[in-house]
C-alpha cells in the first residue's frame, strides 16, 4: 500500500475522493489543511489523513478497508512529514470512541470530554511541562491560580492578582503562550512579570501548548454545530485539562477570571469551567475594574495605543507595562 | 553534532516497534505498550535497557509502542533512535556486531 500525497488544489477529481470519504466517514471536509496524503486501492481512495501545523486531523479509513491497519500507515506518513518540516510534536483531535485507535499508535491522551479527546506524542510533551510546573510551586494552603493572555498586561489584571491574593496565599499566573497577539509571548511575560514583580507570593508561569492554547479550532469532528457550541466543546476540553493536569500538580485549589460583559465566547468559557470545576474546584468570577466608569480592558488599551492616547494608555496600564509599549511603538 | 532532545525510530506497522526515546532526570526508564506485553513485556524492556547500557545511555524515558516486533528489529530500533539522539551517523558496526558473540 502506497501513501501518496494529495494535491486537492491542482486535482479535482482527487478532490472529490477525498470529500467523499470524509463525508462516509462522519467527518466534514475541512479547507483548513496543509498537507493531505491518501492510499488507493486500483482507482479508489481507501484511506486518508491530513495536517494543519502541528495537528494531526481529518484522518479516515473505508468501511471496506478497516482491517489492514492503514490508520498505522497513514499516520506514520503524517508524522514523519511533520518531523521533517522540523515540528517536534504532533496533536490530535478524535472522538473519545477512536482515541484508543491513536493511543495504540503511541499517543498520549491530555484530556477528553464527552465528546472530544485531545492526544499528543513527541517532546517536549505534557510530562515535560508539568516537570517545568513542579519546580516552581510553592508550598501553599490555599493556591490560587489566574490564566492571562495580558495584551498587553493592564492595571485590571493586577487588580484581578490582588484580589485573588486576598484569599490565596500563592498565585499563579499563567501566561499565555500561542504566539497570536499584538505583543508577542516574550513582551507579554516580561510585562507580567515586571508587573507583579512586587508581589512576592506571585509565581509567573508560561501556559506552553497546554492551556488556551489558541491553535486551529479543531471543528472538523463536530459537524451540524453552530460555531458556539464548538467554541463551548473546546471550553470544556481547555477546563478538564487544567482541572486535571494542571490544578493538581500547582495544588490549585481557586480560579479566579474577569468577568466579560461584551464577549459571549469568553462568558461561554467561563460557564464551562463553571461546570466543569463543579465542586471540585472553586472558580471566583470578579467584577471588571472600572476607570472613570469604563471597564478597564486590554481591547481598550490597544485602541488606546492605536489613537495615539498616551493619557489614556497611561491610565489604564501599570508604569512597567507602558514602559514596554512605549519601547516596542518606539522600534517599529 | 548536538544532542536532540528527543529521538524516534521505527513504525506502528505490524511486526515493527516503535522506539522514542525522551530525557530523564534520572536512569533508564521503559514504559512499554504492546499486544504481547503479558508474555514478553519483560523480556522486550530488558532488551532495550541492555542495549542503550552498551551504548552508555544512562538518563533517558523510553516510550516503546511494540507490534509484535522480533528480538532483532526491537534491537536495530533501539540502536537508531539512540544514534539519532546523539546525532551520530557513524554506526560502530564493529562493536554492534560483536554483541551477537
């Protein structure tokens, strides 16, 4: 059995295969693909699989084929594309009904709801990050923990640290690590960093890939779905892992979010964990801080910076956040 | 040539093994997935143990996805993954095959 890669742009026909097979399978033919290969039988396309960056999706095999573990090829074929393009780590999205498929292919399973498993292989891998997380916990009563994307790192996040330092005697503050913001991963963490630098029961820590990881969404098993119902799934996906993978190697006891009045998909997010924590961990939603009657926000911010405002930038951000601005406008 | 953090040789495909070898903080550390782990689980772990000692690697996570796979591919798997760790092409076929003795 030949793997061979599918040019779905140059070969309609091939194209059309491809859709079908998808479709018999329960799949949705996604446009949101890199690189696809597939297996013929004579004239028929039997097997396929794709990659979008790092994530391993849309793989299918023919009811008539599913006993000559093509799954094993095609996926080897994907991966050692993805090790020659110079990615050290794979991911993949499945039904929790196939994961076993994958995890019998050498995956490791991060985290699964109903209706959703997200698997990993390569390295670093989550074993690694949690290595990384061990090493800086603090011994703590009550842990506390915040997840920020701080673009850039406003005084309503400092407000939201001090709050939960009320009642935590350790915070951890986990940064956001996808690289798909204004300010880069490195500014963001500096910002957050010298930002709470007076605050000595704060640990500022990376989320690596493991945590609002803003990757592809992965909607392509989810059909018939309305966009929020998928950004619901993936909600939940994001609040299993940290309740299972991370709240308890930090010993997290409390998560604490801001409250968003004008978007539903972070209302949507902190719903879910809302459900998902049920019990098992306490989540503390906190009003915005408000400035002048208006919510203090890092959207406004940068709209702030795109004006010109420098007043206004300067009362909303901390002096060590503006100072990183100014540094980052004064270079481009 | 530098060390890689991590290094894979071999396949999922039937009768093959595939070998990944990971950093470890301390010792060898096999974790073996395989069809026939009740029956030869022992055996494959203390092979790949064997052969990474005799090429002097000491701290490393071995994650072993074994299907079906024989004493001799479960041996050349291993040997290519730790040369792709260390980043080295030039296989000492010597020393290797003096193992057989």
């Amino acid at each position: 059995m030949r793997v061979q890669r599918l040019w779905l742009e140059l070969n309609p026909s091939a194209k059309a295969a491809w859709q079908t097979l998808l479709r018999q399978s329960g799949l949705v033919p996604d446009a949101q693909v890199d690189y696809v290969v597939g297996i013929y039988e004579q004239e028929y396309l039997i097997a396929t699989g794709s990659t979008y960056q790092n994530i391993i999706k849309l793989v299918a095999v023919a009811d008539t084929a599913q006993h000559q573990n093509l799954l094993a090829t095609i996926t080897t074929a994907l991966w050692e594309r993805l090790t020659s393009t110079g990615y050290e780590q794979a991911y993949v999205y499945t039904k929790p009904c196939t994961a076993t498929y994958f995890q019998a292919l050498g995956f490791k399973n991060i985290a699964t709801t109903a209706h959703v498993a997200l698997l990993e292989r390569g390295y670093p891998d989550l074993a690694a990050y949690q290595e990384k997380l061990r090493q800086k916990k603090q011994p703590s009563h009550q842990a506390g923990a915040v997840v920020m994307n701080a673009n850039p790192f406003t005084n309503g996040h400092r407000y939201l640290v001090q709050t939960a330092l009320k009642s935590c005697d350790v915070v951890y503050v986990l940064v956001v690590s996808e690289d798909r913001s204004t300010f880069d991963t490195a500014t963001r963490l500096a910002m957050v960093q010298q930002g709470l630098a007076d605050e000595s029961r704060v640990v500022v820590l990376p989320t690596d890939h493991y945590l609002v990881a803003n990757t592809t969404f992965p909607s392509y098993f989810l059909k018939d779905q309305a966009d929020l119902a998928v950004a619901a799934e993936q909600a939940r996906l994001d609040a299993q892992l940290f309740l299972t993978r991370i709240a308890p190697v930090l010993a997290i006891k409390q998560r604490f979010v801001g409250e968003e009045p004008n978007s539903p998909v972070t209302a949507l997010y902190n719903q879910q964990m809302a459900a998902t924590f049920a019990g098992r961990l306490q989540l503390t939603v906190l009003p915005r801080l408000r400035v002048d009657s208006r919510v203090v926000s890092a959207t406004t911010v940068r709209q702030a910076i795109r004006a010109g405002d420098w007043p206004r930038v300067r009362a909303l951000v901390p002096p060590t956040t503006e100072q990183i601005i100014r540094s980052v406008y004064h270079d481009k | 040539m530098t060390n890689k953090q991590s290094a894979t040789a071999g396949t999922t495909e039937s009768s093959d093994i595939m070998i990944t070898l990971k950093p470890n903080q301390q010792g060898i550390q096999v974790e073996l997935e395989s069809n026939v782990k009740k029956q030869f689980g022992e055996h494959i772990t203390a092979l790949i143990t064997d052969i990474l000692q005799r090429l002097a690697i000491t701290n490393v996570k071995v994650e072993a996805v074994d299907k079906g796979a024989l004493d001799c591919t479960i041996k050349a798997r291993t040997i290519a993954a730790a040369y792709r760790l260390r980043g080295e092409s030039d296989y000492e076929w010597e020393a290797i095959n003096s193992w057989n003795d």
